[in-house]
C-alpha cells in the first residue's frame, strides 16, 4: 500500500473548500482550507499593522469611507457570488451589500468620547479609550456580508486590526469583499481566513487575539467562551433567537399578513431575529393561519439568482436536513400543514414555506430555532398566557406585538424578554441601536456607539492640580 502523503510534504496540493450553489446541489466553486497553524503569521501581521492603524484616527476615518465607496463600486460582483453561495434572492444580495457599505460610512464617523471626571476632587481625572488589540471576527452563513461589517466597521473606527472568518459554507463573497478592501486598507488591518474546524476554535483561543466576535448558534458560542477562556480575551456573542410575534385582538389581519409573512420567511427564514413562532388569540387564529398560507402557497420559490424569486433555497444541506426533521417531529406529533410542509421535488435545497397550524406547544419547532422557511402559528385564550409563551423559551433575541391600539402594543411589548421589541413590524435594527440578546441570545452589545465601545477599553490618567505639582 502506498505511504499516504503528508499533507504538508512540499509539491501537496493545499487543501481546498468545495463550495456548494444551494440552488442546484451541485459544487461550483472552491476557496483554501486554511491549516490552524497558519494564524500564527496571520496575527503577527494584524499584530504589525495594529501599532501603524491605533495611531491616526482622522486617517481611519478616511479609509473608512474609501471602504464603503469600494463595497459600492464592486457591488455586482459581491451580490452575484452572494447569491450563488448562499442562495438568497439577488436583491436581497444587493441590500445586503448596500447595508455593508453603510455600516462602514457609519462608523467612519464615530469617535469615542474623551471624559473629565466630575468625582469633586481637584485632581484632574481624564477617561480616554484605547482599542483591545486584535479582534477574531467569526460569522455564520445567513448574512456573511453584513455580519462581517458589523464586526470589523467598528473594530476598525476603534483602531483596531480584524482577522475575519467567514463559514466553510460561504467563503467566497467574504474572501471578494476582503480583497476589495484590501486596495484600499493598509496591509495586516484585514484577513480573511477560510477553512474546516478547528479553524475557529483555535482563532477563538489565540494568545494574539484580544476580542473574539462571534455570530452563530448557542452552542458553538459557549464553545468560543470556554476557548477564549484561555487568554481571557474579551467576547462578544451574538447568537441564536426564537422570536415570537404577539397578534393582539384589535389586528387588523389584512393589513399585517404581508409584513408578518416577510419577518418570518426572509431570506429562506434564516435570520436571526426572523419571526419564529406566531401567537394568535384563537378568535381569529384562522383568519390568520389563513392568510399566511395564501402567500406560502403563492410565493415565488426558486433559484435566487432568477429576477422573479422571491424565497431562494436552504443554505445548505446540512441546514435542509434541520429543517425537513423538525418539520417531520411536529406533523407526527400531530401539527398540520395549512401550506407545504415538505421538501421541493427537483435539484437544490428547496423547501416550500410552511404553515404549521396544531402544532403542540413543546414541539421543537416551538420551544428551538427552526432557522428555515417553516412558520408555527399558536392559538391563545388570554394575554398573560401569549406573553408567558413568547418569553418561555431560553432565547431573548426579539419579539413583536402587532394590534392597532398602539399605546397597548407597547405595553405588552414592554413585558417582552429579549433584546429588541417591535411593535406592527419585526427585525428592522437601526445602525445606532444597540443591539444585544437575553438568556441564551447573547453577551455584550453590538451596534452603535456601544459596538465602538466594545472594541475599545478605557485608559485613565489623574493628573494633580498645577499648585501640588
Ligand atoms: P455555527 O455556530 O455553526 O457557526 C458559526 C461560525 O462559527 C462559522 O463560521 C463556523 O465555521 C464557526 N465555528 C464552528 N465551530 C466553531 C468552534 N468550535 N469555534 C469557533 N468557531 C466555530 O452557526 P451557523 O450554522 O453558521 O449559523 C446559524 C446560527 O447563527 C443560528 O443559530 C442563528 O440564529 C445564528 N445567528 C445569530 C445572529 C445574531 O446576531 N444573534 C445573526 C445571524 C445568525
């Protein structure tokens, strides 16, 4: 039998990712499966580049804007690679984009305020802000344009250098975006590295590394904890969401159903803080399990990169299987689909949007994240039971109340246990707010000024006053 060869033996083949169209199940691409022990060099470069990049801010701002004036420039090419890698419709591809470049606008703009302390003492206390060192940026395959921004925008505006890992899924529009960054960013500020596990997990732990950002799902985000438990980094978790939509009994159903139906089944359902679960006071549960069928039945589901689609495939296969089992779980145990409820006959990872109605309260499609084109719509008798139900899950990302009397919306809104509450909509962020989940939807805070803050820490120096010294 032949000695198999080392996979680091010079003339090897570097290994490579197989990237997969979600719209055809068929491998169209590769990126390179990067080796752990590659980020040694990888952070000393970020490493370098931190001292030139901490020391000017007004040049950082500049390069800022260039950043996002380059993401627009090469706009066709990041939303077509998007779309065929992650499979979303092509103008959500372009918003994703768009939304990119105006992270970066944003905070080029930003600054961390200097502070005197008013503690009553004549000494001279001054609060200034220095950025933590080098951020490991790790993101999931929903939105791996927008995710990334999110993290490396306001690490950057803080001063700091950012090594960027997108998902095995979807490295290609992050490894296209961290080149068309790079013609514009000093070498070392950016790296995109792409690779198979252990990847992250050594990313995570890297002595070299002082915040470990990370967007994913719950358990891979305790796993990055406990790994950057080695060095203490500082993290920062965003993670999974089970949101509930609260319909109070003054709704007017008809005029909600569409923006219910798009909070619930963008891009495929695979958002984060997507609509995951409906609570309808059972007078009019049908009406509403009614209306939203309708449009599951007759929305456009195909290829993203066709102009009439509006729902694409499942990311990828193994989030296919996610979802076709806890669809399955649920109608054994007696839910019914009032719309698909399968997977789509054909080529790709297609699952027709689905309605679940008499679904038990303790199906997994109920009390976990679905993270797919699957909807279950929940019946309730009384408003303290609907708000016990949509905070009865260990997720706290969002959640909604849609009813026409504003002013009680909120209030129930207020009982809400999560993050963000919505009122008539659902998962609209603003760039300015804080953006942060409960209980198992996350640590630290993003967006914003907070999301500046969360790359920087504070330097104080006291100064005594000028007859003392
Ligand atoms: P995931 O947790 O499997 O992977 C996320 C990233 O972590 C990927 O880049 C992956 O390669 C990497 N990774 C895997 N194992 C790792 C390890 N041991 N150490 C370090 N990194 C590791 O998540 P996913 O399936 O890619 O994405 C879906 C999840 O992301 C869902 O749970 C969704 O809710 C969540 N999400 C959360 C937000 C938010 O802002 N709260 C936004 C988008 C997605």
């Amino acid at each position: 039998m032949p000695t198999p060869r080392s996979p680091h033996a010079p003339g090897h083949r570097a290994a490579r990712l197989t990237v997969v169209d979600p719209a055809t199940g068929e491998a169209f691409d590769e990126a390179p499966d990067q080796r752990p022990e590659e980020l040694d060099q990888v952070i000393a470069r970020a490493q370098r580049a931190w001292h030139g990049w901490r020391a000017d801010p007004a040049a950082r701002a500049v390069a800022l804007r260039a950043c996002a004036d380059a993401v627009e420039t090469a706009d066709d090419d990041l939303a077509r690679l998007l779309t065929r890698e992650q499979g979303k419709p092509l103008a959500e591809s372009y918003a994703e984009v768009a939304r990119t470049a105006a992270r970066l606008r944003y905070f080029a703009d930003l600054a961390p305020r200097t502070r005197r302390l008013d503690d009553g003492r004549p000494m001279r206390s001054e609060v200034t802000w220095r950025p933590v060192g080098p951020v490991a940026a790790i993101v999931p395959w929903n939105f791996p344009l927008q995710l990334a921004a999110a993290k490396f925008a306001p690490a950057f505006a803080a001063g700091n250098a950012v090594v960027l890992k997108p998902s095995p899924h979807t490295p290609l529009a992050t490894r296209l975006l961290g080149s068309v960054l790079a013609a514009v960013l000093p070498e070392g500020v950016l790296t995109v590295v792409t690779g198979r596990e252990p990847l992250g997990a050594r990313l995570a732990a890297h002595p070299g590394i002082r915040h470990v950002t990370f967007t994913g799902s719950v358990p891979t985000g305790r796993a990055v904890a406990r790994a950057a438990s080695a060095t203490l980094a500082r993290v920062t978790l965003e993670l999974g969401g089970n949101d509930a939509a609260v319909l109070l009994d003054d709704v007017d159903v008809d005029r909600i159903a569409d923006r219910l139906f798009w909070a619930a089944f963008r891009n495929c359902g695979q958002v984060c803080m997507a609509v995951k679960r409906v609570y309808a006071p059972a007078r009019i549960h049908a009406e509403v399990v009614e209306a939203l069928a309708q449009r599951a039945k007759s929305v456009a589901v195909g290829s993203g990169l066709d102009p009439g689609t509006r729902i694409g495939p499942v990311s990828n296969a193994p989030q296919l299987g996610r979802v076709a089992r806890v669809t399955r779980q649920a109608l054994a145990a007696g839910a019914r689909a009032a719309a698909g409820g399968h997977r789509l006959d054909g080529a790709g990872f297609f699952f027709a949007p689905t309605i679940l109605t008499d679904v038990p309260p303790d199906s997994r499609v109920v009390t976990g994240e679905q993270f797919g084109p699957v909807l279950p719509v929940l019946p309730y008798q009384n408003l303290d039971e609907a708000v016990e139900a949509a905070n009865g899950t260990g997720y706290g990302l969002g959640g909604s109340v849609w009813g026409t009397d504003l002013d009680r919306a909120e209030a129930v809104a207020e009982r809400l246990e999560c993050g963000t509450a919505w009122i008539n909509h659902h998962a609209e962020l603003s760039l300015a707010q804080p953006f942060a989940g409960v209980k198992d939807s996350g640590v630290g805070v993003a967006g914003g000024p907070w999301g500046l803050y969360g790359n920087l820490r504070p330097f104080v120096v006291h100064r005594p006053p000028e007859v003392e010294a």
